[in-house]
C-alpha cells in the first residue's frame, strides 16, 4: 500500500479526480473501457464533482456502486441521490452507464444477486473492476463492511446484503469482489479516521478495511488523517 498525504480534503478530492482520470484514459486505451465503483462521503461527492469537469473517455466510462443504504429513491440518505449530483449533473456520462444498486426492491437478497448479475454480465466472471474507491470509517468500517456484519465472512458472492447499521441495511461489494479490482483507491480525510488509518496501513485484520488487500492498493489522505494522536482527538465541527 501507498500512500500520497496532502493539505486538506480539497486538495485530495482533486488529487483523487486527477488520478481517476488517469487510469480511466489508460483502461480505455488497453480494454476499451473503464469501470469505476464509488463509495459515499463528503470528500468523494468533491471528487466526484472535480472528476465531472476532466476531460475523460465519457462515453466508455461506467460507474458502479460499492454500496448503498435501503432508501427511498432520491432520499440523502442514499449514495445515488450525492453521485447524480455531484457526477451527472455535470458530466457527459451516459444515464445508461451509471450501474445503481437495485435497493429499492423488497428483498435485499434478491437485490444483491440481480447487482451481482449484472456485475457479471459487465465484467465478466470473475467481475473484475478497473478502480474501486473506498472510504474509510472512525469504527474501521469501509463500504458497507462494517464490523461483526456477516457480510465480513462472505466468500464467494460478490455483493451481499447487510444487517442494520446507522438505522438502515444496505448492499456491498464483498471483499472477493474489492480485492480482484485492478487499483484500490482509498480516500481518507479527517482527524477523526487518524487511529483507523494507522491500523489501516498496518493490515489489521481486526478492523474490516484492513482486511482488503494492499498489493494495488494506493491512499490519499489529509494532513488531519495521516497524523496519528496521542491521545483521542476532538476534531473541529
């Protein structure tokens, strides 16, 4: 794992853009496509929104979902409702190329097998994606990965349904289909995510994001993140 530390969140949303840029241009030189999964957060609907203004292969572009919560459509709670504003209200991507994550039927089971297909239908078996991006939670959680979920020990499927978490269940990409990503791209800012990171960095096991593999794996992180306390921090509001 690699990891580029930067000012602030601004300053990694636009590095992010810069380098999503980058490996869309070469994936659609090589495969003749680009296949992006993106996670929820503040800093990501920046970087989405820095991302929208580049000039990328638009139309050779998709972009998928890590995870999302079981929400009523457009509601602010769901990731979708942020990516349309911050992505398709802005960049030429086409309607039929943004994947979302089928939350909205009544069985969320069902809903992680049809995404599942469709992951197939897309990528192959096994789904392979370009770049995945992550985030990173103050718990340790990252997609909707979160800890004691039974999610954590799915092996084979590559979206699952979770149990409740925050109020609301969700689905997400599972760690089989994260770490066949050809480049993890994690995006962390905040004091708050400082004692994670470092346990992040240092493949621990013991929280769920570090269980994702590290080999293709690159971080951008804030000056608040990528310094450890020491003691607890009271991050400013």
């Amino acid at each position: 794992m690699k990891i580029e530390v930067l000012a602030d969140a601004e300053a990694v949303a636009a590095r992010a853009a810069e380098l999503i840029a980058q490996e869309a241009a070469a994936a659609v030189a090589v495969r003749g496509r680009f296949l992006l999964a993106v996670s929820g957060g503040r800093t990501p609907w920046m970087m989405l929104r820095a991302l929208a203004d580049r000039d990328l292969p638009w139309p050779r572009v998709h972009v998928l979902q890590v995870d999302e919560r079981v929400a009523p459509a457009g509601h602010a709670d769901r990731n979708l409702t942020h990516l349309r504003a911050s992505l398709l209200a802005h960049a030429p991507l086409p309607e039929e190329q943004v994947h979302a994550m089928p939350v909205e039927l009544a069985d969320p089971e069902m809903a992680a097998a049809r995404y599942a297909a469709m992951l197939r239908a897309l990528a192959g078996t096994p789904v392979v994606l370009d770049l995945v991006h992550l985030g990173l939670g103050a718990d340790g959680h990252t997609a909707s990965l979160v800890p004691g979920d039974p999610a954590l020990e799915e092996a084979e499927a590559d979206v699952a349904a979770t149990g409740l978490y925050q109020g609301r269940r969700r689905l997400t990409l599972t760690y089989p289909a994260i770490d066949r990503a050809r480049r993890v791209l994690w995006v962390v800012t905040g004091c708050d995510k400082a004692t994670m990171l470092a346990r992040l960095r240092a493949g621990d096991a013991a929280i769920p994001a570090g269980r994702v593999r590290q080999e293709h794996a690159l971080v951008l992180a804030d000056r608040a993140a990528a310094t450890v306390p020491a003691v607890t921090p009271v991050c400013p509001r």
